[in-house]
C-alpha cells in the first residue's frame, strides 16, 4: 500500500499579497490581468476566498470579475482589490514551501532508520507539480496515522515560516490526494484511507476528477453522468464508445493517452491510480502569452509585445535550470477563436531573448498575409514558448 499526499496552497497568489501588503487583509483580492474598468481582456489567475464569494474565481475573464465586484461593490459590499502580482516574489515563496516539505519528508527520523544510511535519496519522493502545489511519498512511515503527523508538522512550518496556509489530501495515490485535498479548504487536511476511497469519491460531482474540464462535464452531464458514482453504472466498453477516442490535439492541450478518455475515466471514478510521483518534474517547454486590448493585425504593436514576451521568457528559462533550447512554437487566436500553431526548430540550441524575438517574427508574418491568415482576420491573442530545452 502506498501512502501519498497532496499539498495544495490556499490561495496561494492572494495569500502572499495579504501576507506581505496588511491594509489588503481581509479584503477581496483578485490576482490576473489588468482589469481596464472592464474592458480588460485577460484572464483571473488567483481570487481569495473573500473575491470569490463574489462569484470571482480563476480562469474567469477578468472584465467578467470586473462586473462581479462591481455589482457587489453596488450592494454596499467591499469593494474588491485587482492586482497583477509578481511572478518573482511567488516563486519564491513556493520554493521555500517545497523545500519546507524536502525537509519534513527527506529527514524525517522514520526515514533514516528505515533505509539505514544517510544516503536516503531512494525514499523521497516529492513532486512539485506547479507552482502551488506538490505531491509527495509517505509510504516510509508505514501507516496513515504517521503520515497524518509529518502533515501536520508540515502545514505548522508553512503557517509559522511563511505566514501562508496550506491544504492537504491524504491517500493511497495521486488522484485521490489529489480530490481530498481539495475538500476542506483553507487550511483543512484529509484523509481518505483504501477503504475509503470508492465510498469517498462516488457522491462527488464527476468534475471532481482531475482532467475533466467544463466541457467534458457538460458533455458527460448531457449523457446523463453527474456523479462518479454514475460513471461506475457504465462498462469499459461503454466508456470508450461514449468518449474513448483520443481526442483531437487543440494548440495548448496535452496530447491525450492513446488508451482514450473513456479508459481514463474508469479507472479513476474506482479510484485506481498508479502513477508515481516524479521527483523532478520535467520541465518541457516555457512560454508567455498575451491577450491584446483590441483585436489587431497592426504588426508594429504585435512585435513590440513580442520582444517584451522574448525577455520574460529569456528570465524564465534560466530560472528554471536550462540555458538553451532549439525550437521555437508561437500561437495566434484569431477573433473568432480559430487558434494555429507553427514551430521552427534550429539545427543547433540557441539562447538569449533577441533569438527567441527573431525566430518568432519570422514564424508571426506568415499570419500577416494569405499563407495562414487568408480572410484578414484579425488576431486577439499570441503566445510564444520555446521547447527542447537543454542545459
Ligand atoms: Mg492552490
């Protein structure tokens, strides 16, 4: 049996805000793109709990979160606090998290009597899976009961060291700790042992399942499925016709398991999951995007944010480890929301932010002209990453 846990920080963009700026406590806080009076056009990365009794949450449009703190703000409620953040300043809290949990993990006596060497580095097993949050192995300390308690050590170090709270889930895999530590948030840990696990997750709304997005719900919700428990009333078989095939690729997305949704999905709603945590997640490309103020074709100000997005993602890559990279992806989202990609990839790794500028201009001007914009359309959003990356 394996004993896995999932931390998740509460959020974690807003909490940082409130943490190091006193006069934002207890305000609402929306973290994203600047919000123009509401016309801007980006997207809500982080809204505290305060914004999103508002209704305001991530991934909302940011002039849609405008309105809701408007009409809020209308009903004598507080008004709310629009911030664009600081990738730096968080990414740097995040490191101190994770290396809170390293060493709540890694040194852990438990751990050095068990593999009986100060060489332990078999046994941990701690993956940063984004920003805010990470999954890591506590099967070393042999039941739920321990493994509760090196959880609750861990969440004291965050809150006493970083004045920031923490969620944790608490299973036998990653998709379980996964969806329990998302139960009792701010602040909450839960555990859900194996005998738990199928009665645990079958209420749940079937969007409760990593993966599945508001599209997939809809989708399954018109088939009748709502629940994970009504996931489990179809066969395999079933599944596959209903979603099996691998879905096709959209710029941005993953590419999906050659095996298909509908197998995915089953094997999830009973709560299997073998997946190991990977202790180094491999960091595979590293990108910008950008919405514009208005829909545009003018290539003078496409370029001009081009070479601003070149420089972050310059930064980007050598704080993540890696000096070079040899291809080149940029995306365009027209009007209509038709989205290409086209990459370049170099015959030898390059660097530097003047590079990534050059190699994506010359793959943008196709989109000037009839090779890939033959109606004219004008262009909304652009986005460019780089792959391949090297040392
Ligand atoms: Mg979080």
């Amino acid at each position: 049996m394996r004993i896995i846990a999932h931390l998740d920080l509460d959020a974690f963009f807003a909490a940082v805000e409130e943490r190091d700026k006193p006069r934002l406590r207890g305000r609402p806080i929306v973290i994203g793109a600047d919000p123009e009076d509401g016309k801007g056009r980006g997207v809500v990365s982080t809204a505290n709990y305060a914004a999103r009794k508002y209704g305001i949450h991530s991934a909302m449009p940011i002039s849609h979160a405008w309105r809701l703190a408007k009409d809020a703000e209308r009903q004598g409620q507080m008004p709310a606090i629009f911030l664009q953040g600081s990738y730096e300043r968080y990414s740097e809290v995040s490191e101190r998290v994770m290396k809170i949990i390293r060493s709540r993990v890694v040194c852990s006596d438990a751990l050095q009597h068990k593999s009986g060497r100060s060489e332990s580095r078999l046994y941990v097993g701690v993956e940063q899976a984004s920003v805010d949050e990470a999954y890591f192995d506590l099967t070393y300390t042999g039941d739920f009961i321990k493994a509760e308690y090196v959880c609750r050590k861990i969440k004291e170090d965050i809150r006493k060291k970083e004045k920031i709270t923490a969620s944790i889930g608490l299973a036998p895999n990653k998709l379980i700790a996964k969806i329990a530590s998302d139960m009792q948030k701010p602040d909450g840990l839960t555990i859900v042992t194996a005998d738990q696990a199928e009665n645990f997750l079958a209420p749940l709304p079937v969007r409760k399942i990593p993966g599945i997005g508001p599209k997939t719900g809809e989708f399954l919700k018109s088939k009748g499925i709502e629940t994970i428990s009504d996931v489990k009333q179809y066969s395999l078989e079933e599944l596959q016709d209903i979603l099996g095939k691998p879905r096709r690729l959209q710029s941005g997305s993953r590419p999906q398991k050659a095996s298909g949704w509908g197998e995915d999905i089953y094997y999830k709603a009973r709560g299997i999951d073998n997946s190991p945590i990977v202790e180094e997640h491999e960091v595979k490309s590293i990108g910008q995007q950008e919405t514009f103020r208005n829909d545009t074709l003018d290539a003078g100000l496409m370029f001009g944010v081009l070479k601003e997005m070149s420089v972050k993602i310059e930064k980007k890559l050598k704080h993540s480890g890696f000096g070079a990279f040899r291809t080149v992806t940029i995306s365009v989202r027209f009007s209509d929301f038709e989205t290409k990609s086209r990459s370049h990839t170099l015959k030898e790794p390059s660097d530097g932010a003047d590079k990534i500028y050059t190699e994506a201009m010359k793959l943008f001007m196709s989109f000037f002209d009839k090779r890939e914009n033959p109606q004219n359309k004008a262009i909304r959003l652009i986005g460019v990453r780089v792959e391949k990356l090297t040392k």
